[in-house]
C-alpha cells in the first residue's frame, strides 16, 4: 500500500503501479453534480485512455469500478453515483480526504483510432460520464474529426450531467440532442427515450458511434442503428459487467469468454455480440 502526496506520483498508461497496489491520493476539489452523484478532481498527472477505469475504494468498506470522465494529462476527475455500500460512502468525501485508488484499468476507447471519422457518441444517466472523456478529446482534437453528434438520455433537468460543459461543445460545432423519458424540462428536450432522437442519424461508412449507458438502452440503441445499416463494426460500447480484482484473475466480469475489466470494457460491438 502506498500513500501519496499530489506532487510526487505519476500514474502511467503503460507502467501501472503494480498490479494489486492501492494508492490513497487526496481529493482536490469536489462538486455535487446531482442528488446523487459527485465529481472528483484529482490533480495527479495521469496517462489514461477515455472509457478506462480506477478501482476506488475506502478501507474496511470495499471497492467499485469507477470511469474516468476527464481527458487531460494534468489530472483526472472521477464522477461516481452513490447507489450503495460503497460508493454512498465515497460519495460523502470531501476535499483533502484520501480516495483510494487501483488502476487506470482496462481497455479505453482509443480516440487516435476515430480521427478522420464522423463521432456519434450516445450517453445515457450516468453512463454520460464515460462518454464525457471521449467529448473531451474531441473537443480539444477538434479539427481530426468530421461531423459530432451528441445525443444524451437522461430522466429529467435534474439527474442532467455535465451541462456546464455543452456551450463549450456546440461552440467547436458539435450538435446536442437531449431525450428525457420522465419530465422534458430542458430546452428543446425530447420526451422520450434515446431511441426517440436517433431519426436524423442516417449510415455513414466514416462513422463511428460510441454508447454507453444502463445495458437495456445500449441494446435498444444497437437494435435500432443496426437496423439503419450501420455496421456491428462501427459501434462501440462500454460493458460494465461487475468486477471484483479488474485484473482478469477472478472471472467475475466474464462475456461472452472475455473480460470486461481487460480485454474491455470497451468493447467493438462485434467482439461480443
Ligand atoms: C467498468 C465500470 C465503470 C463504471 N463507471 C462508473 C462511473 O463512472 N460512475 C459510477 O457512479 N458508477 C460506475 N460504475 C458502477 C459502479 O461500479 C457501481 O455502481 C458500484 O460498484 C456499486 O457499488 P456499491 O457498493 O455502492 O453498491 P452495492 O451496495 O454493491 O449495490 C447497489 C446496486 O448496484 C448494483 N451493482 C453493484 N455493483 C455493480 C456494478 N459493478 N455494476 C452494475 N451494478 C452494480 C447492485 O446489484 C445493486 O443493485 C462502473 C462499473 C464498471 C464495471
Ligand atoms: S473482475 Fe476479475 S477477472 Fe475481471
């Protein structure tokens, strides 16, 4: 176990701490996002693909898998919804309190494999958060790549994630369509689900569309671009599958014979289905 200040601790893509080694870094800012779920920022220089993710834990209570929503070599934030033993308790940390953390893990989306390509990236509740990251790198990458859809589900205005973030999007020409299956109350919402906003999305042998959210809308998204004439081949998705040691030792995130903590959880959508 290793405890770690801000300033002397680098996290690398391709040299992780020892497989098992938990670090405890200090939270630098932290913001309520919703009832429910918080953003953690964690000033730590970092090396880490959109879609990967940190085991965090709090000692004596356990840990969760947990995606990395941030897309910067400075830091990396963290957005985690208390819906349980673990992550209420997570969620209930403040700034300068130490967040357990194993990882960066798994397989991200390797956004150098998208340049050139049309982006439809589909988000829905929380699942926007690991979406967020890829968002991110197109924002700042803007000019490699072609048209950006956005098309987000959430409840309602209330359960919205990262609003603050969409003028700065629609300012680089990404275009934002909203559904909200419970109350629209959000300007030019749809009421509905994310498959109500995917009619203007037409196959494009350049595109690339990205999903992720709870795993029946992925599957009723699927369905319906599959249907269109995409491609199994230009869909990806996030599988998050329950994990236990996110090192691929204890099977507990099997599909379809693979791993959803290694050889995923992002997943080209004809790798599994
Ligand atoms: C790769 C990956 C990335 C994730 N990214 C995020 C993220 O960015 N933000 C976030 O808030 N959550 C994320 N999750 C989900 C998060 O790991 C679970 O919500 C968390 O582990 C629940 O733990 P708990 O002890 O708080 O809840 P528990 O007390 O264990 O259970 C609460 C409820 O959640 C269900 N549950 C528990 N663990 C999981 C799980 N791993 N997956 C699905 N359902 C589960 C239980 O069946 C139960 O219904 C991710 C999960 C995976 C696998
Ligand atoms: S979580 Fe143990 S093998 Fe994937």
């Amino acid at each position: 176990m290793t405890t770690s200040s801000q300033t002397d601790f680098t996290f690398h893509k391709d040299h992780l701490m020892a497989e098992d080694e938990i670090v405890f870094l200090p939270i630098d800012a932290v913001t309520k996002q919703t009832d429910d779920e918080y953003l953690f920022r964690f000033d730590v220089k970092a090396k880490y693909d959109p879609g990967q993710f940190f085991q965090c834990s709090l000692l004596g209570i356990g840990e969760s898998a947990i995606s990395i929503c941030s897309d910067s070599e400075e830091y990396f934030e963290l957005s985690i919804r208390s819906v349980g033993n673990v992550t209420s308790k997570l969620c209930v940390l403040k700034k300068g309190d130490h967040m357990g953390l194993r990882g960066p893990y798994g397989h991200g989306y390797e956004m150098d494999t998208f340049k050139g390509k049309n982006m439809i990236v589909i988000g829905g509740g929380s699942g926007v958060a690991p979406v967020r990251g890829v968002i991110q790198n197109i924002y700042k990458n803007r000019g490699h790549f072609g048209s950006v859809d956005l098309l987000f589900g959430f409840r309602q205005k209330s359960f919205m994630l990262f609003e603050e973030n969409f003028s700065d999007w629609q300012s680089e020409d990404m275009t934002i369509r909203i559904a909200m299956n419970e109350k629209a109350d959000y300007p030019n919402a749809t009421k509905g689900f994310v498959t109500d906003i995917l009619d203007h999305i037409l196959p494009n042998k350049n595109t690339a569309i990205i999903i992720c959210g709870p795993p029946i809308m992925i599957t009723f998204v699927a369905k319906v671009l599959l249907k269109k004439g995409f491609q199994k081949e230009d869909i990806f998705i996030s599988e998050e599958r329950h994990m236990k040691c996110a090192v691929g030792r204890c099977g507990h995130c099997m599909i379809h014979g693979k791993y959803s903590c290694t050889d995923g959880p992002v997943f080209r959508y004809d790798e599994i289905y």
